[in-house]
C-alpha cells in the first residue's frame, strides 16, 4: 500500500487527536443547536489529547454550554409569557417544565468523558442557572399578585432574571468549585464565563 506523503507527515499520535477534536466539534455544534446527539465514540478529554487540543475543545464544551444556557432562559421567559404563574400550581408546572428542559445539561455536567474539575464547575454553574430560574418565576409570581386588580400591566412581562442576591451566591459558590479546580489542574477550566462575570 503506497501511504501518501500527507500521511507519512502526520503522527499516529496525533491523528488520533485529530479524530477526537473532529468528532466532539460536531457533537458540540448540534448540542449548541438544541440537540442532543449521542456520545457514543466520543473519546475522553483529557490530557492524552495535548494540552493544546484539550483547551481548545473546553473552550468549545463552553461556548455550547452557555449557547444552551441562553436558550433555556429564553424558553423560561416565554413560558412565563404565554401563561403567567397565577397560581402554586403554575408555578410548579413552569418549575417542572425548566428543569426537564435542563437536564441535557445536567447530563453532560456528568458525563464521564469530561474532566472532573470540569464537571465540578458545571454542575455549581447550573445550580445557579437553576436557582435563577426559580428566582425569576417566584418574582414573576410576585409582580402579579401585587398589581392592582383587573390591571393588565405586569402580566406576560418576561422575568428580569435572579435577584442580584441570589446571583452573587452562585457565583461565590462557583469561585469554590472554580479555586476546587484551580488546584487539580493548574488552571482554571474555561467553561461557564459568562455565569462566572454575570
């Protein structure tokens, strides 16, 4: 078999590498989308990729987390829109709905494939997505129960987002996990920024 001098150029090692960044860019590309694709195949990300690949795929695992982030936030706040939480009842049913809505996330905060300081950070960032989600309908709730009678200013109003509070717990309780991190990789894992500097 003639090998090409394109292949004679290129490393086993790192034609491997190259597969695995191939193959999570794509994965990532249709998670970023709404989609959840499956992760078989998918090889771990760690440092047998280079210390290289493996930043440049985090950086990408960030994007799409947060890109996914932003679109449950928009869902949350058009279904706040479409049917104000009038009631308990409507507000564990928007509740119930986010946090299904949530749970690709969730998985991939969990997943195996990933770094544990990763993982770690995730999971602390979006229990504080999930605690602004609660934050935003409890005071979408609010607003409508003190609006004067028979007026219609506040309803469908989309939520303004998590107390500035409940913001700052969050991220407190990001720097932990982010320092928790810190100290077993060196680094700190870019994923989440924008949670981190909200």
């Amino acid at each position: 078999m003639v090998r090409t001098p394109e292949a004679r150029e290129i490393p086993a090692g790192r034609v491997g590498r190259v597969g695995t960044y191939a193959s999570w860019v794509s994965w990532l590309d249709a998670f970023r989308r709404g989609e959840e694709p499956s992760a078989a195949g998918l090889d771990p990300v760690d440092a047998r990729l280079g210390p290289y690949v493996e930043a440049r795929l985090l950086a990408r695992v960030d994007t799409a987390v947060t890109d996914r982030v932003r679109q449950w936030r928009a869902a949350l706040a058009e279904a706040v829109m479409a049917r104000p939480p009038v009631d308990a009842a409507r507000v564990a049913e928007l509740l119930r709905d986010a946090d299904r809505r949530l749970q690709p996330l969730v998985r991939l905060a969990a997943s195996p494939l990933l770094p544990a300081a990763v993982t770690a950070t995730l999971g602390a960032a979006l229990d504080g997505v999930r605690e602004g989600g609660r934050a935003a309908v409890d005071e979408a709730k609010r607003r409508l129960l003190e609006e004067p009678a028979g007026s219609a200013s506040g309803r469908g109003a989309a939520p303004a987002g998590p107390p500035q509070d409940g913001r700052a717990h969050a991220e407190r309780r990001e720097d932990r996990h982010r320092q928790d991190g810190q100290q077993h990789r060196g680094a700190d894992p870019p994923v989440l920024a924008e949670e981190r500097h909200r």
